[in-house]
C-alpha cells in the first residue's frame, strides 16, 4: 500500500494492518493508541486506535470534522487526515523538533489568524469528544457566558462530583462562579478554536512551525485557546507566542484576569476523566477567579 492507493481505499488500511502488510512503530499518544505507520512508498503516517473494544460512536468522525474544519482556515500547520473510520484515524506524520523563538512568533501570529476565521456560533455543528469524554458542541445563537457554563463548566462539575473527585466545599465554589459567569466580562462573537490546546497538542516540527493536532475544534472563545496554553506547566515560549498574538490581534481588556475561568473547563475535565488527582488544580483556578 502506497499514498495513492491509500488516498483511494481508505477502508482498506485496517486489513493491511491486520494481515501486517504495513510497518508500525507504537508512539505516545494519550487515551488513545498510537503509532507511526510507513507505507511502501516511505510514507509516514500517524494512527490512532482505541485502545480495547469498539472505539466510542463518533470518536474518531469528531476528531477528523475538526482537523478539516481548522485546517480549511489556512492560516496554521494541520495535518491532512487520509482515513478516517470508526475504528481508526490516521493523517499525515509531522516530524517532530525543537521549539524555537522564531517559531513561536510565526504560531502566535498564525494562531491569531485561525481566531479570526471565525464560526457561525458558538458550538458545532458535529458532536463533540473531549478527551475519553463527550462534548456538547450544541450551537447557540446567544453570548458566549451562558453556552460556556452550560456546556462547557456545568456537564464535568456534575460528573466530577459524582465520582468523588471534588468536594463538597470544590463544587459549592464553582457553582458560585457558574452563577457569576457574566460578571467576567469578556464578550465576543465565536472564533474559531482548537478546544483542548494544552501544551501537548501543540507539535513543534522538524520544519519550524506549531502543528495542532488532536482538537476539540468549535466555535468558542478565543481567550480559551491562550489560558490552556498555560496548563500543565505551559509551552514552550508561551510570552513570546502571546505578544505575536497581540500583534495581530490585540485581546480585549481584563483578559489575564479571566484566564483561569477559561482553565476551568479543562481542569473539570481532567477531575470527571481522572479523579481527585487534578481536584487541587480546579480549586486553584476557581480561588483565583474569586480572588480577582
């Protein structure tokens, strides 16, 4: 199998991998499993399959609407997805590299230009996955405040208190800042956004740019995109990402003061997916809130 035959049989890649016709090499890659596949002609390719039984209804569909969805902007790099089945997802491979100043200039620069491609509304039109999570991408024709607390803060509270992962006092706190969303400020028409850009899902590549990759693409707030780029210890060359960004696009004022209300929906969903272990980092956020 070759390229060209792939680009014209896309449902026949699972075969050739099951019968081994298809070198793979496993790499990281998250809830999912991944790896490198080389094709006759030297191609590379990068897989993802779930990791037992049948891969959730729509996982992979999702993921590959908001790779093209992002990718039609033309502003920044996004693999081309080639197959997209319900049991698989496989795009082009980018060779990784190091991150550089000059690279993080070019992706703030582009990031911004991705923002302002813009959506219809806030939401999607495909249903969303987060994760090893749904998202509700349902649209809605309102402001930004009430979808983000309804769809985006409210579903992982619930669940993360459910399975114990917050406590009584952690939840009470976050509910108050649901009830306060509008107080924050911050409205703008939709962007359109990677979703779920925490370090990790920015791939700097041998050829000098920021890849997105593994997006819960929507229409949503571009302050979102920034904040999560801050998680988990952040990206590399976050500030200087951020002043390309501005140069661009200048942010609206008050932005550093909302970031971890927009922190707060990824946080919620690590506490609903993994447990207590990210509980400190959701209150951290919601205190922060308060204390500004």
């Amino acid at each position: 199998m070759d390229l060209a035959y792939l680009r014209t049989h896309p449902q026949h890649l699972p075969t050739f991998l099951t019968h081994q016709r298809i070198r793979e090499t496993p790499v990281g890659g998250g809830v999912c499993t991944a790896s490198r596949l080389t094709l006759d002609d030297g191609t590379s390719l990068f897989a993802k399959t779930w990791p037992s039984g049948p891969a959730p209804d729509g996982l992979f569909a999702t993921e590959a609407a908001g790779l093209a969805w992002l990718r039609e902007a033309g502003t920044i790099p996004v693999p081309e997805v080639l197959v997209a089945l319900p049991e698989m997802i496989a795009m082009e491979w980018v060779e990784p590299g190091e991150p550089t100043r000059r690279a993080a200039e070019d992706f703030g620069r582009a990031l911004a230009g991705l923002h302002r491609a813009g959506a219809d509304t806030f939401g999607a039109s495909w249903p969303g996955w987060i994760g090893p999570l749904p998202l509700d991408n349902t649209p809605t024709t309102g402001g930004w405040s009430s979808w983000f607390a309804e769809r985006r803060l409210q579903p992982y509270l619930t669940i993360s208190a459910d399975r114990g992962a917050l406590s009584a006092g952690d939840v009470a706190v976050v509910e108050e800042i649901i009830k306060t969303i509008d107080s924050y400020g911050g409205t703008e028409p939709p962007a359109r956004i990677h979703g779920d850009l925490w370090p990790g899902n920015l791939l700097w590549g041998a050829d000098g740019r920021g890849w997105l990759v593994d997006p819960a693409a929507h229409g949503g707030h571009r302050e979102t995109d920034l904040a999560t780029l801050a998680l988990f210890g952040g990206v590399a060359h976050l500030d200087v990402i951020v002043d390309s960004y501005r140069e661009v696009w200048p942010l609206a004022d008050g932005w550093p003061v909302r970031l971890p209300l927009h922190q707060l929906h990824l946080l919620l969903v690590h506490t609903a997916a993994f447990g207590s272990a990210y509980r400190g980092a959701v209150r951290a956020a919601a205190d922060a809130l308060r204390r500004a």
